[in-house]
C-alpha cells in the first residue's frame, strides 16, 4: 500500500485501492481512471464541493488514477481516499504512516454511512494499518477484534487529526452483546402438533433442513416462526461470518447475538434468493447463513429458484458468476419450507374435500422434484386440529420454547465438543469420511439399517441424511452412541422417499 488507499469490494473480501493524484496546469477537469462505476466517476462533484467547504481550492487539469487499473470499483466507499488524496497533492494534508480511508461524503464534508466496513476492518488488521470511517459504521467496526480504527464524523475533523490539532480516540473493541431471543410464538402457545414440535427441536439441534406439509390453517407458518426461539446461540465464529455477509449487502449488524432468520415470498428471483446482479450482491440464502430461511408455499416457486438451492444446501457455499467476474458466498442455512399437499389444500384433509384434478394434482408434484426433496432432512405431516383442541382454551401446550431450547444447546455443545477440532459446527455439516468413521453405531443398527434402506428404497445422500439426523437425536438424549431406536425416529422422517416414485405424500 501507498499512503492512501480505499477499498473496493468482491464478495465479503475487501480489496485495497492505491490513489493516485496528478495535477497539473491548464483548465480545471477531474478525471477518474482505473474501471470506476457511476457511483466513483460521480465523487468528482461531491469530493470538490466538500474540499471547498473546508478551505480547499482545486484548480489545473487533474487525473485520479484507481490501481490496480484492470479491478473494477463500485460505490461511495472511495470518495473520502480520493479527497485525502486531492488534499495532499494541494498541500493542504500530510501524514508519515500508510492508513486505510473509506466514506461516501456529503457537499459540506460530513461523512456518511457505507457498506463493507466489517470487510474494510478485516482488511486493516490484516495489514496492520490504520483505519478511518464515518462514525455511523463505527458499531459494526468495534465488533472486529484486533483492528486500529478512528471514527471520523467529517472530513475536516480527519485533517485535524492528522495534522495533530486535535487527535481522535481510537474505536475501543466491543463483545457481541446478549440478547433474550424472542420469537413470534412459543412452542407453548402452540396447540396440538407434537409431531411437528418434536421435528422442530430435532432441526434446530443438528441445523437440519425441514419441510411441513399440511391443509391450509394447520399452523405451519406458525411452526416455522417458532423454530426462532428454539435456536441455539450464535459462536463468535460464526458471527463474524454472518457481519461480513450483512456488511457486504449493507445490512446493518443483528441486535445482540442472534441467528438469522429469514423469509422470502415465492414470487423472489433466482437472483434474489441466491444472489447476483450486476454488483455481485448476496441473495437470501447467504444473508441467512447459520441461521433459517423460510420459503413458505414452497412449490409456487419458480423452478429455476428450486433447482438453484441444490448446489448450495449440498456444499454451504455459493458461487455467483457473471460477466465481471464470480464471488463465493457462505450459505450453510437452515432451509424451513412449508407447502400444501395439493393446489386446493385439502388432499387428505378428514374433513374438506379436495376439487382438484389427477392433472392438476400431477402437475404440482413435479414442482419439486426428488433431488430438492432429497436434501431435506425432515419431512414432516401438519394435520388439521381436532375440534376439541381448536376450542381448548385453559391448560398447558406443550413444553416452552425455553424448555426446549435448553436441550437444543446442550445436544449442540456435544456436537462442538466432538466436531470442533474439524471445523465442524453441527451435525449436518459432516462430511461423509467423517461420518461413516465417527457415528459410533451400536451392534445391532446394521442389520436394522439394511432392511430399512432397502424398504424405503434411500438414495446414498438420502442414507447419509438419514445417518447424520440420528446422531442429532443421540445427542439430544446425550447418548454416546446411536441405537437402533435413535434411526427409527430418524427414518419415519424420510418417508417421503417411499413416495418419491409417485413424486408426493399419499
């Protein structure tokens, strides 16, 4: 690095830009080089305006250079490097150590809020330079152990700074905060639906994916909101991971240490959900990275957004690639979808009829199709209430969310205990090396798991999601070992593998 220099972004990785400034005689013009977007060519107006707000005049022919020249540069993050820059070459500014500068600026000087400051100070402690950045990011930077930063509110407060007129303190670190995890409904406040609750805590404790099938007003949605409540607490590894995506995207950071919880609608873009465009953004499926996203009506996406979380939901990262260039992006997410068992909603309700036809019936069970169905953990029924329980109004739920959530961590400790010397957070993130070798079977679950593959006919990942939900199911009961008993839960998730062939639940 020269003594200034910005960054531009590529993915959640914040790349250095080197300026340079040139000037010399004849009439005034500004001109950016070095593959600036219309946001940097615009700086031009914003970086003058507000160094004549403080005193500086420019004036000559003057050439902005943005190396290295063949990266392209997108945003405001470079207009407060370009001013330091220009500011220099007037003889206005001068400073002995190289330092890190990004901020969009407004006409009087003042420095606003941009994205990619959890990248920008990743990219300074890495280098062991100093950063300085608009005061309105200095939240998320405090959260980046290890990094010297200056919060700066405008531009001429930074020129006093530097000229030692008045220095500023340095941004003091901060600990992600506690935060009581509230969500929609509490498992308690949810009647009836065992079934489903149970499937719930199994998912939260492994990070499994989960499909709720049922007639409309079954209580899915509601289901799918609790899981929120039951989620275990975020490691400062992982939320570090999810500060960079949503730093990237321009998100502010989550309010204490909590999962993200996403929700799409079914009419979202394939570009939406998986990211892209022409800035390379992260879609939803990174923006809910170890946390959930939830696709309710599941089938009325379009089939290009179905087919395009296979990839992802397989691996825990996405590659977006487009004409200027590709970027990866983390997506180890929880995928909740929820979906009815016909177009009418009443396939198989005790109580309404279904009107659709064998045609239409047909034609949305090939809206998902096996391999999507395959790489989801837990398929789970959503029958209607019972009068009875429709009605009830005194007496407990169930367990509470809390109650629940507190065996969620302990299964999840066990499962950081176990895995962590392999960089593994949850059980459904084993690889298959790891699993076949650490699943500490009992005697008897081989002949059990033989028979069962060759009934529900499992697919070799259908087996392993099968092998890899039973060890969360051991470690909810803190057993050491997985037992016959623990797969025979386990697989009465899979049961639509039995109808895979017909493509849906009868």
């Amino acid at each position: 690095m020269n003594g200034i220099c910005g960054i531009t972004l590529r993915g959640t990785q914040a790349l250095p830009v080197e300026v340079e400034v040139e000037i010399t005689g004849g009439l005034f013009s500004i001109t950016v080089v070095g593959l600036p977007d219309t946001a940097v060519k615009e700086a031009r107006e914003r970086v003058r305006a507000a160094l004549r707000g403080i005193g500086v005049s420019l004036r000559g022919r003057i050439a902005i250079n943005l190396a290295p020249a063949d990266l392209p540069k997108e945003g405001a993050l470079l207009d407060l490097p370009m001013a330091m820059g220009l500011a220099r070459a007037a003889g206005r500014a001068d400073w002995g150590e190289r330092a890190l500068f990004m901020g969009e600026l407004a006409l009087d000087g003042r420095l606003r809020w941009v994205r990619g400051a959890v990248p920008a100070a990743v990219l300074a402690r890495e280098t062991g330079v100093p950063l300085y950045f608009p005061k309105e990011n200095e939240r998320e930077v405090a959260l980046v152990s290890g990094v010297k930063a200056y919060a700066v509110e405008s531009l001429l407060d930074l020129l006093r700074h530097l000229s030692g007129d008045a220095p500023l303190s340095p941004v003091q670190g901060a600990r992600f905060e506690e935060a009581e995890v509230t969500a929609e409904a509490d498992l308690s406040d949810i009647k009836g639906q065992f079934a489903a609750k149970r499937a719930l805590e199994i998912a939260a404790a492994g990070h499994h994916n989960l499909l709720l099938t049922g007639s409309p007003g079954s209580g899915k949605t509601l289901l799918a909101r609790a899981l929120k409540g039951i989620m275990p607490p975020i490691s400062d590894e992982e939320m570090m991971e999810v500060l960079l995506v949503r730093s990237t995207a321009g998100l502010p950071p989550e309010a204490g240490r909590t999962r993200p919880f996403r929700t799409a609608h079914h009419t979202a873009s394939a570009v939406a959900i998986c990211g892209g465009g022409s800035a390379l953004r992260p879609g939803e499926i990174s923006l809910a990275s170890r946390g959930v996203l939830f696709l309710d009506e599941f089938p009325e996406f379009s089939r290009d957004v179905l087919e395009s979380l296979r990839q992802p939901l397989e691996d825990g990262t996405i590659t977006v690639s487009r004409a200027s260039g590709s970027v990866t992006y983390p997506a180890r997410v929880l995928l909740v979808t929820a979906c009815n068992p016909c177009p009418c909603g009443y396939a198989g309700d005790p109580v309404e009829k279904c009107a659709c036809s064998q045609h239409s019936l047909e034609r949305y069970r090939r809206k998902l199709s096996g391999p999507i169905l395959d790489r989801i953990d837990l398929h789970v029924a959503v029958p209607r209430l019972k009068p009875e329980e429709l009605v009830s109004l005194e007496g407990s739920c169930g367990e509470s969310s809390a109650e629940v959530r507190k065996r969620v961590c302990s299964a999840r400790e066990r499962q950081l205990a176990r895995w962590s010397g392999h960089g593994v957070h949850s059980n459904a993130e084993l690889p298959e090396r790891m699993l076949r070798k650490n699943l500490d079977m009992e005697p008897d679950v081989r002949a059990f798991l033989t028979e069962a593959v060759r009934a529900l006919r499992l697919s070799g990942r259908g087996f392993s999601r099968v092998l890899r939900v039973a060890r969360t199911i051991a470690d909810l009961e803190d057993s050491d070992s997985v037992a016959v008993h623990h797969l025979a839960e386990s697989l009465s998730y899979r049961e639509g593998e039995a109808f895979a062939a017909a493509g849906w639940r009868s």
